[in-house]
C-alpha cells in the first residue's frame, strides 16, 4: 500500500474554509503546513470550493508535468 503525498485537502474542523493542494506537508499556496498524511479528498483542480491560488498553481504543474 502506497501512502499519497499530496492532493486536496478539506480542514474538517472549518468546513466554510477552501480546500488546498498539499505536496508532503506544505500546500501548494505556501499558507498552510500540515502534520498529517492523507485525508485527501477527490475533487477537480478548477472546483470553486479550492483555494484560487492552489488551483491555478496545481494546472500549470499539470500542464507542465511537475505533478
């Protein structure tokens, strides 16, 4: 079993906060860190509910092939 290193994340103790790309423990944003390691959730990189920063950031990696 493989362990994912990054993805979006939701913060369940603040559900009206956007979601955010975690790479290991840093999101892609560079605003938050994060000590744990899944918890990922399955949503597309243009969702309105992710942090615009994250989302822009994750499609150009994307495009560029750095994810």
């Amino acid at each position: 079993m493989t362990i994912a290193h990054s993805g979006w994340r939701e913060f369940r103790n603040r559900p009206r906060m956007k979601r955010h790309y975690f790479i290991y423990s840093r999101s892609v944003c560079w605003r938050w860190v994060s000590e744990g390691h899944g918890g990922f959730v399955s949503v597309p990189d243009d969702d309105p509910g992710n942090c615009a920063v994250c989302s822009r950031r994750v499609i150009w990696r994307r495009a560029h092939g750095r994810i």
